[in-house]
C-alpha cells in the first residue's frame, strides 16, 4: 500500500516494520500444501485477525504475546487513507525475531501426520501405537515440530534435531532458549485450547503455533493462534476415526485439491466458485463458535 514503504509478504500477511511496533495484515489470501491459490476467500483476513485477537486474550496467562491492539487509532499516520481496507484485518504488534521452528502439536492423527504413521509407525520420530486409523484420538497429544521454511515445504523433524536449530538459534542471538520449556509451553497452550473448543462442539485435531524473541530473551506467542488457517478444527457430533469429520478449516480446499489429482509441486489451480464459498462459510462458522459472536463482514 502506497506510503506505508516495503512489504515484507508472507503467505497470507502482509508486514511493515516500524521500529518497536510491526504492523500484521491479514490479506484474503489462502495456502494450501505451501503453495498460496490463486483466488482470495472473501474476508478472510477480517476473520482470522478477530479470532486470533479472542485467542491472545484468552491465552496471555499462559504465554505472552505480541498483540498491542488491533484499533485503527493505533496505526500510524501514514496508514490512514487506508483505513477502510485495514480495519478489521490489521494488528498493530510488538517487533520480535521469530523462532526457525514450527511448534506443531497433534491431538490426532491426520493429515501429513497420518501419511507419516503409515511409512513408519511415528511422526517425528514420536512412536506410536499399531492399528491406528485415519483421524483417530491420540491417547497423549504430541509435541511435532518443523523448520519453517522461506520457501518451499516445512520439514518434519524429531526432538534432537529441534533441539539442535534451537541451540544454534540461541547462539546466534546470545540467548539461552530452553527447548524443554517451550515444547511444554505450546502443550499448555494446546490443552487450553482443546478444553476451550470443546465447551464450544469442536475437536482440537491439530494446530502451529509460532514464537518469538524479544530483545530482553524473552519468547512470546506471535502471528496467530487457534485458528482455521493454523489449526484442524473439526465437529465433535460429526467425528469418528476414519476420515468422517466435518471441518471449520481449510480442508475442504485440501480435499478438492487431492480430488483434482494436483501435484503440489506446480502453480496451484483456479479455486471454483463453490470451493471459495463454502470456505468462507466455514470460516464464519468457526469464528461465531469460537467467540460467540455475529460475524459482520
């Protein structure tokens, strides 16, 4: 946007730097397989701002977070001829170096996790029970971490190596980051939100989450949390193990996806008009369960 100067452009977020405070706006965009589609789900960004900023509240005794506020007021001058397109989908937060790790925890077996169990009995190196099926419970949820790419996928990695980019990471900025804590930290912030969805007629299947480093050594929660776009969110009446789930997620993206036989290693697809409206459907419907409000577009 002209005058707010260079865009650092994630996925789905558009970021500017200023100074202490960095400013997060949630585009329309949608990723699917690493790969960002090339249709916008409409309001997207507006629902996943509103639904992490109930989350960052919900959550701060467990883990601080970045959120500074999410009022128009708060931008800076810079900003205001934009206001009808930030408001609702910008977060005004504070500047942390974000951690080279994917904190991913699993309730479930499902999705890349589930492909991995079938090659090899574990994910990440986590050994599992034999005789799961698609989507079923996990006894213990499992901490799975990732590296977290600039492009291109994510890989899944065990404990050791996670600890290992940790302690090059730690190095690297002369801190001491301890991978047991966080590891315990982002179950604790799982289970809270499992509990919480479950009060509200949803499953928790799986979720990232992202931490950051303040410059007093710190780590906080940042980007966002508990959301469809960072976690599997399924109905809990409609649930049983072997792929029989309704989700509040983008999985019916990832279905019609598999169902048109797409790489996942080439320019992704032209979305249909059905596929982007049941998208966004789902997504107001996570949200207004979530917070207990009306969404207002």
């Amino acid at each position: 946007m002209e005058g707010l100067g260079i865009p650092k452009h994630g996925k789905v977020r558009d970021i500017y730097d200023y100074g202490e405070k960095v400013i997060f706006i949630a585009s329309d965009r949608i990723s699917a397989y690493d790969y960002v589609m090339p249709n916008l789900i409409p309001d997207k960004g507006k629902i996943l701002t509103s639904i992490s900023e109930w989350w960052f509240e919900n959550t701060e005794h467990i883990l601080p977070n970045h959120l500074i506020s999410t009022s128009t007021k708060e931008l800076p001058e810079k900003a205001q001829p934009h206001l009808d397109y930030l408001r609702g989908r910008s977060m005004v937060v504070t500047k942390a170096i974000t951690l080279p790790i994917e904190f991913i925890v699993r309730g479930y077996i499902t999705g890349g996790g589930w492909n991995e169990y079938k090659r090899t009995g574990a994910i990440c190196g986590v050994a599992l029970p034999e005789g799961l099926v698609k989507d079923s419970e996990l006894e213990t949820p499992i901490f799975t971490p990732s590296t977290k790419a600039e492009s291109g996928h994510d890989e899944n990695i065990d404990y050791l190596k996670y600890s290992e980019i940790l302690k090059n990471f730690s190095s690297a900025h002369g801190v001491t980051l301890d991978p047991d804590f966080l590891r315990d930290k982002v179950l604790e912030l799982f289970e809270f939100g499992r509990q919480t969805l479950a009060k509200k007629g949803l499953l928790l299947a799986d979720t990232k989450f992202e931490l950051g480093l303040l410059q007093d050594g710190s780590v906080i929660l940042i980007d966002e949390a508990l959301t469809p776009d960072s976690s599997r969110l399924w109905l809990a009446t409609e649930w049983e193990p072997g792929d029989k789930r309704v989700n509040y997620d983008k999985q019916i993206l990832r279905d019609w996806l598999e169902s048109i036989g797409w790489d996942k290693s080439s320019s992704p697809p032209s979305l249909p008009r059905e596929v982007i409206d049941k998208t966004r459907e789902k997504y107001i419907e996570a949200f207004q369960l979530i917070t207990g409000k009306d969404f207002v577009s």
